[in-house]
C-alpha cells in the first residue's frame, strides 16, 4: 500500500495504492489534474520516497535497489528534458551511450530510431530548431533508448498538436511489446485507444481498474437518443425496433414518458 504525504499537508497525494503493471502491456493512469498520478510515478521514478509503503519494479524495491533499478527504467515527464544545441541524432546517442550501450550498439539504435520517430531529415537539426510536437516526440523517445524495459510517460502527448499526438500513440504501440509502459493521461479517448489497462485515480486512490472493454461493460458506454412521438402507445415498438439493430443494446433511462418523449441510452460495442 504505497501512501506519499508531503510536509505541511494533512491530505495523502497517494494514498494506499495497490496496483499491478504487466510486461507487454500499456496501463494507463486516468484522473483529472492533482489525481495523484505525477507523484505516484515520481515515487516509482525514485524522485519522491515513499511516506509508507513501497514498490517492486523487476522484483527490486524502489526503497533500498534504485540505481539498479534504473539501469531498466526509461522516464519522459511532463515536460522536455532536452539540450538545446545538440541534435537529434546526438540526444539519441548520448542517451543510449548513457544506458551502457556500445557505440556499435548505439549507433544501430539511432539509424533504428530515427525511421521510428520520422525524423531522419532532421538528424543534424538542434532540438532548439524542431516544431513543439518533434521536441515532444524526441522526449518521449528518449524513454525508450537503451533498452529500457520499464517506461514511465507522465502525460506525453500534453500540449501537442493532433498530427504529433497520432504520432506518438504509433511510436508507443510500436515500442511497448517486451516492455512494461505506464503512462498518465486526462484524456478518455487517449486512454482508450493505447491502453491494455486503464486505471482511474481520484484524490490519491485507485477507484477502479480493468481494460477498456471491461470498464465499458461495467460502467456502460453509448449514445443517448431522444426520439419524439405524438403518439404514448408507441413506446413498446420504439423499443423493439431499437432492438432489433442493436441486440439488448437498448433501455430506457427515465420510466415516464415526459412530453411524449423517449429516451433511451444505447450501448455499442466496436469489435475488429
């Protein structure tokens, strides 16, 4: 049960979370700003201790085995960690050189990453010199470089454009088969769309936890339809030709019929 209380606050950031993150998976940390999400990836970054409790990242405790620990652990917070006047393919060494890479080793991992990231034609151009969105995308790589197994991305497509934030998602489904991935996000759709397991924080706590399609069954998800009628007895048909196109898909919200409206609440289920 990992709990963080910082000096001078009565309230927990973390409090008593308990949670499992898998290899070859993507959990997503869901929660609006101030959830707990940042600071629990802190603590498992070895930024903030623990107030009680601990983690074991590879079987290593966060508390007593962290350099080890980081020998594996790739990181992108929230906002850039890159030096202005080296350049693209610069960073992408220095990191995997930095992660005990041979120059060999790296500098198959820079031809590798910059195919991956779109960025050959930007090899020699200082990060200074790169849009917003390739600096976000940079960053995000650097999490990745060196073999990390363990990647931690705190909000990594936060103030991007659509186009860079598309790219990022392909360069995470890409990237996250061997890996464990645990990002942050205050988007649904994010969430949705990249996550094996999504876990929703709220004042510190873990509310609940499954994948997206197990969320959706338990919390429901849909459309809300409002047909109007002049006529009330039409309300059995409404339901059976509802149901017809989407198989148990259809109930109703309200019991009464209110100025001979209907209300339904459809679920859709999107499969491959």
């Amino acid at each position: 049960d990992l709990v963080k209380v910082f000096g001078g606050s009565s309230r927990p950031a973390v409090n008593c979370l308990n949670i499992n993150f898998y290899e070859g998976q993507i959990t997503s940390f869901l929660g609006h700003n101030g959830a707990g999400k940042t600071t629990t990836m802190s603590i498992l970054t070895g930024l903030y201790p623990p107030t009680s409790g601990t983690a074991f990242i590879n079987g290593r405790d966060i508390r007593t085995d962290m350099d080890v620990i980081r020998t594996s652990l790739g990181m992108c917070p929230q906002y850039n960690i890159l030096f202005s006047h080296l350049t693209v393919e610069e960073h992408i060494r220095f990191y995997s050189l930095l992660k005990g890479r041979t120059e060999e080793e790296a500098e198959r991992e820079v031809e590798d990453m910059l195919v991956d990231l779109g960025l050959p034609h930007k090899r020699d151009e200082e990060a200074q010199n790169l849009s917003g969105g390739m600096q976000r995308k940079l960053s995000v790589a650097m999490a990745f470089v060196g073999g990390s197994k363990v990647v931690i991305l705190d909000e990594p497509t936060s103030g991007v454009d659509p186009y860079s934030r598309r790219s990022i998602w392909d360069l995470l489904l890409k990237y996250r088969t061997g890996r464990t991935v645990l990002l942050s996000t205050h988007h649904m759709d994010e969430a949705d769309l990249l996550s094996d397991r999504i876990a929703i924080i709220s004042k510190g706590q873990l509310y609940c936890c499954g994948s997206p399609l197990f969320l959706k069954n338990c919390f429901g998800v849909g459309f809300y339809l409002t047909l109007v009628r002049r006529m009330k007895d039409m309300r059995k048909l409404e339901v059976i030709c509802v149901n017809q196109d989407w198989p148990g898909g259809a109930y109703f919200v309200e019991s009464e019929l209110q100025n001979h409206s209907l209300h339904f609440f459809l679920r859709v289920w999107v499969t491959d």
